[in-house]
C-alpha cells in the first residue's frame, strides 16, 4: 500500500497526541508501529481506520484521502478490517454469528453466503469445533482469531491490528501471531501495533518509531533494530529487550 501522512495532528484535551507528523511510504505491505505506552499509536491508527477525525492534516491511502464527513466515513470504514486488543465480539452471538451478522447486516450478503463464507474462514483458522460456541466459552487465542476471521470475512482493502496478542497468555499468543503472518505471506496490506518487537522485525517490512506524538524513527527493521539511530529508540528497545 500507499500511505501518505501530511502534517498530522490530534489533540485531546488540549494536549497534542499526535504532533504534526508527517510520512510517506510508497510500498509497504506490512508496517509495525512500536513506542511507549501513551505515545499516540492506537490514536494513529483510529485515524487510518476513520475512528477517530484529526484537528489538522490529512492521510491518504493508495492515493486515496480518508474523508471526514460521517457519511463517506461511514463508507470508508466498512473497507477496512480492524483487530483490537479486547477482541470486540458480541458476547450475546456464537463465534460464527459474529463473523456472519456484519456480512448480512453490513454488507448485505445473502445470510447462506454469509454462512459459507464464514464456515470456510472458521476452518482456515482451526475454528471449525468452536462455531456454535459465545465468546464467554472461547479462549482469548480462540477469540482473537475469531476477531481476525470476522475482520479478514469482508475482504478488506487493508487490516489494521491494534496490539492484537497483549491480552493474552503467551501460548495463546503464537497462534494469533501464526494467523497474521499467514496473511501477511498471501500479501495482504496490514498495520500492526505491538509490543512484540522479535514479531515486528520478522513480519514488517517498515517500523515506525511513535513516541510522544512525533515519527521518532522510521526505517526497516534492522534500521531499526540493529543499528537505530536516535537515542529514544535506543532507550526504548534497551528497556523492552531487557528481559
Ligand atoms: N479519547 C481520549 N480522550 C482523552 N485522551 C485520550 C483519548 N485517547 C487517548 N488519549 C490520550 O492520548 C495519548 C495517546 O494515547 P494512545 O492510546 O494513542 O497511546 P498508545 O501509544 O496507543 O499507548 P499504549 O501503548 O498504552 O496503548 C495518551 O496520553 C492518552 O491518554
Ligand atoms: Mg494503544
């Protein structure tokens, strides 16, 4: 994908989050955005997913602007697939109703397609036991991939992770992180927050540093993870690579 980032900022409470940042990439497939808490990666990527409207700048993807008005918005947002960390099922329908009921009600598939669909994407991702099961009954790897599945069931122009693994216990986290990087080897677009930094340096090809609202650092991953420049970045990872 494309991503085009002009002069970028977003205030909350009088605070600048995202400070007048701006980034071109011109072929990215999978971008990790990595940083301290607090410092605007989850507000960023609210803003690519149209979540979220900036006070000032714009963000084009595929030489496209993300528009601001509710109604176009409305529109965007139903192109994109969207992970988060507390995995944002219904809790009041099955795993496979989740993935179906926005494929009927959203998208307006026929429901024997919708079903379909969603029982060949349920079995792709060793679901296929856990259909009939509410999501009180699921795992948190379980309900994560039902998540992705359900983000991956509308044939996204691109998917957007939001620290997708950091709520789980760490067996259940290789099989979510198994998921994405199966999708990112049939080249789907996505842009991933996460603090798994051995993920991140094996699965993107682009990092973006976010610290205190601003592009610290950008580059690949052994620029990096091998030879990062700025003194945040190494403050950074030398805390987060400690242990
Ligand atoms: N809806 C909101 N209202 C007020 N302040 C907010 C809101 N959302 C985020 N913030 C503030 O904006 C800043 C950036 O938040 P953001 O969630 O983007 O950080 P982050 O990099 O994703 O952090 P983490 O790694 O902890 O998820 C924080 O100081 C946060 O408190
Ligand atoms: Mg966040």
């Amino acid at each position: 994908m494309r991503l085009s980032i002009r002069q970028l900022t977003k205030y909350f409470e009088g605070k600048a989050v995202l400070d007048d940042i701006s980034l071109e990439l011109s072929d990215v497939h999978s971008l990790a955005v990595i940083g301290p808490s607090g410092g605007g990666k989850s507000t960023l990527l609210r803003i690519i997913a149209g979540l979220l409207v900036p006070e000032t700048g714009k963000v084009a993807i595929n030489g496209r602007e993300i528009p601001v008005e509710e109604e176009y918005l409305r529109r965007y947002r139903m192109t994109i697939g969207m992970v988060f960390q507390s995995y944002n099922l219904f809790p009041h329908l099955t795993a496979l109703e989740n993935i179906v009921l926005p494929l009927q009600r959203v998208h307006h598939m026929g429901r024997e397609e919708a079903l379909s669909q969603s029982g060949r994407l349920l079995h792709r991702f060793g679901l296929s036991a856990h259909g009939h099961k509410k999501p009180a009954l699921l795992s948190g790897g379980q309900k994560q991939r039902i998540a992705i599945a359900r983000a991956v069931a509308i044939r996204p122009s691109f998917l957007l992770f939001d620290e997708p693994t950091s709520a789980l216990d760490p067996e259940y986290t290789s099989e979510v992180l198994d998921v994405i990087e199966e999708l990112r080897e049939e080249r789907k677009d996505l842009i991933l927050v996460t603090h798994e930094m051995g993920f991140a340096k094996s699965v993107a090809d682009h990092v973006l540093f976010l610290d205190e609202g601003k592009i610290v650092s950008s580059g690949t991953p052994s620029e990096i993870f091998e030879n990062p420049a700025e003194k945040r970045l190494r403050v950074f990872l030398d805390k987060v690579l400690k242990y």
